[in-house]
C-alpha cells in the first residue's frame, strides 16, 4: 500500500484530503497542530485501520518513520481573520514549515504537492487569473504575511525541484467552500451563514462589487488528486470560474437559505482583492478537470451542515486554540 503524508488534516480542505485518500486505499498519516483545524473534522476516521493522526507543528523537524510515497502540505492558516491573527505562524508555516515538508520528501524521495493559494495573484490587475500572471502584492500590507508565504513557499518548491529533482506539484487554490468550514472562521460563506442562522444581519464589506469565485470542496479535492498524479510540475489553477459580486452573492445566499436577514455594509479590508477569477485552460487541457457542482447545490449542502452544528459552536466566537498558540 502506498503511504501519504497530509499536513493540516484536521482543517477544512486536509480532512477531506484523508477522506478522499483512504477511499482510495492508500494509508494516510494525517499531521496537525490544531491552531486552527478541530479533531472534530477527523473523529470519523481516528479508528480507521489505514489512518495514523500525529499532532506536531510543522514549523518543527518533521521525523516520520517508514516509507513515505507522497506528501501533501496544507497546512497554514487560510483565512484572513486567522492569519491577522496569527500572522507570525502564518509566515512560519509557510517558509519553515515548507522546507521542512520538502526536506522531508527529498530524505524519503516522495512526490510533494504544495497548497498555494489564488493570494500570490494578489489585488489582481489581470482578468481572469492564468497562472503565468506574476501578481499584485503588497508584501508589508495585512494580507502580506500569507501571500507573501505562499510566494515563497513556490520559490522554495521550485527550488527543490530543480536543485534537487525531487517530485513537486504546486496547486493554486481559489476560493473553496463546504463542510467542515469553521463556522467562526470570518471567511465570506460561514460569516453570511452563521449570520443568518443567528438571525443577524448579512454584513457586506465595502459595496459589494467586490467579485469572487467559489469552488465546492468535492471538485477541488478530484483536481488536488489529478494534480498530484499527472505529470505537471508548474502551478496550476483549481477554481470554479463562475464568477458573482458579494452583494449578489449575500442576496443569493439569502434567498437560497430563506432566511429573514437584511444586509448591511461595513468598511473594506485593507488590500481585499476586487476581482477574483480563475482561468482554469491548463487544469481542463492537462488534468482533464473541470468542476462539476453548481454554487446552488454545494451551498445547500454547506447550509445544511451549518444547520446541524449545536448551538454552542453557532455562537463561539473564537477558535478554541488561538490563546494558547498566541501565548506561545
Ligand atoms: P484550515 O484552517 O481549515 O486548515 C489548515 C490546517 O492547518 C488546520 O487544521 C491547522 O490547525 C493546521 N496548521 C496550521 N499551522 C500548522 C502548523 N504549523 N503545524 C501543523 N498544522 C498546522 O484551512 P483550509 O481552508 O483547510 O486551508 C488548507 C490549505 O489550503 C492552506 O494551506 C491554505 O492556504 C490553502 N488554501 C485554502 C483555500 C480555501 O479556500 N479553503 C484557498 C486557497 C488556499
Ligand atoms: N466579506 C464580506 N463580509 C464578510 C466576510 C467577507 O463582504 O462578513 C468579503 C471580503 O471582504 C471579500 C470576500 O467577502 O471581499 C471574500 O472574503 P473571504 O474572507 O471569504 O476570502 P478572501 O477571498 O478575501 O480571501
């Protein structure tokens, strides 16, 4: 059996990554500090015969025993209220934790895939994003500390690709949404879901022109799996181009979910990206990937998890570990 390495298993997109893995049949060490993820995300699969769950900080030597065939790094805050945050373990998973997961792969001669992020596109002034655009980051703005990360993080997976020739596959994830978000995660779908499962209102940052393009979390982790298996080792796109203004999407979610909120608008984060969009030419032509979930039918399935929390983590306001890693 071939043996994975997963960083980030207890967050949002690396317990899927498990999930999706051990239906594969492969055997799955799942590696996760809890910073920002939850045990709750891989409860399900902690007796799994073919899971191994080791709690450790990337940012430190990573020692694993036996054979190791592919890792896939996804550790690192994503979202932006988690790394403003944190944004001195943003930065350090991104680079140390990132060397150590490349040392790691060279020691062990397993393929590497990399999370990478739509944020080295930056405040884009190219439209839609192909992967041969350079970006528009402001490296010392709030965002910084993580798009800067992910633009080194490349530079350094490179670098041990080209130096070293170990196996390296770079995702560019855009904008990924379903179960097992946080709910109090600040991103855009549990923020308007949480508010409207609250009975607040829907707050809108800026005037909503702002665009975004949300991909279902089972489309994106068919086109991590093609990335990882294919033979391509520059960045590729993994993205839904069904591009919406998040004030056409709060008015969507609105209507979708029934609920009774109204919308109100608050300031615009400092460097939040005006248009987002992904060209996905190259995952089409070389993965054969394309998505294949429409916003209506993830967003329902995403509404009905929020639903089924309790009604403690509907109200919790703050991850449970952010204390005890910002003391550290
Ligand atoms: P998440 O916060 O749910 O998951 C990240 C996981 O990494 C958490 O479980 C956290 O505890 C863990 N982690 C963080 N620092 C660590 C460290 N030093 N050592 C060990 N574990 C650590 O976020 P997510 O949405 O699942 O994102 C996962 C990856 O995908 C990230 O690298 C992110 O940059 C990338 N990504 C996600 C999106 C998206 O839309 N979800 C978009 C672009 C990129
Ligand atoms: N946003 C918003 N209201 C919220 C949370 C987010 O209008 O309560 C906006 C945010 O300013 C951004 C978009 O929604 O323009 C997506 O934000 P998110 O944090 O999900 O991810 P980003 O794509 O900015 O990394």
């Amino acid at each position: 059996m071939e043996r994975v390495l997963i960083t980030g298993a207890a967050g949002f997109l690396g317990s899927h990554l498990c999930d999706k893995f051990l239906n594969e049949g492969f055997k799955v060490i799942g590696m996760d500090n809890f910073i920002t993820g939850s045990s709750k995300n891989i409860a399900h699969i902690l007796a799994h015969p073919n899971f191994e769950f080791i709690e450790h900080d990337v940012t430190e030597y990573i020692a694993i025993d036996g054979k190791l065939d592919y890792i896939l790094h996804f550790a690192s805050p994503a979202s932006p209220i988690d790394y403003l945050r944190i944004p001195i373990q943003t930065l350090k998973v991104g680079s140390l934790g990132t060397h150590n997961v490349l040392g790691l792969a060279k020691a062990k001669k397993a393929r590497v895939l990399i999370a990478s992020t739509s944020e080295v596109y930056g405040d884009p002034l190219v439209h839609p994003q192909t992967e041969a655009y350079y970006g528009n980051v402001n490296p010392i703005g709030p965002r910084g500390v993580y798009d800067e990360a992910k633009r080194f993080q490349e530079a350094m997976t490179m670098a041990y690709h080209n130096f070293h020739g170990i196996e390296t596959r770079i995702v560019r994830i855009f904008n990924t949404y379903g179960p097992r978000m946080r709910l109090n995660d600040g991103r855009v779908i549990p923020a308007f879901m949480g508010q409207i499962l609250r009975g607040e209102d829907l707050t809108v940052f800026g005037d909503g022109s702002q665009t975004r393009s949300f991909c279902y979390i089972d489309d994106q982790i068919d086109g991590i799996f093609k990335l990882l298996f294919s033979d391509y080792h520059l960045p590729v796109n993994i993205g839904n181009p069904e591009e919406i203004s998040i004030l056409d999407f709060a008015k969507e979610i609105i209507a979708l979910t029934g609920g009774q909120s109204t919308i109100i608008f608050k300031e615009l984060p400092v460097n939040d990206p005006l248009q987002r969009c992904p060209d996905i030419t190259k995952a089409q032509t070389i993965l054969g990937w394309k998505p294949k979930v429409d916003r209506k039918t993830g967003m329902k399935r995403t509404f009905d998890y929020f639903k089924s929390l309790s009604e403690q983590e509907l109200y919790e306001t703050q991850h449970k570990n952010f204390d005890k890693y910002i003391k550290k």
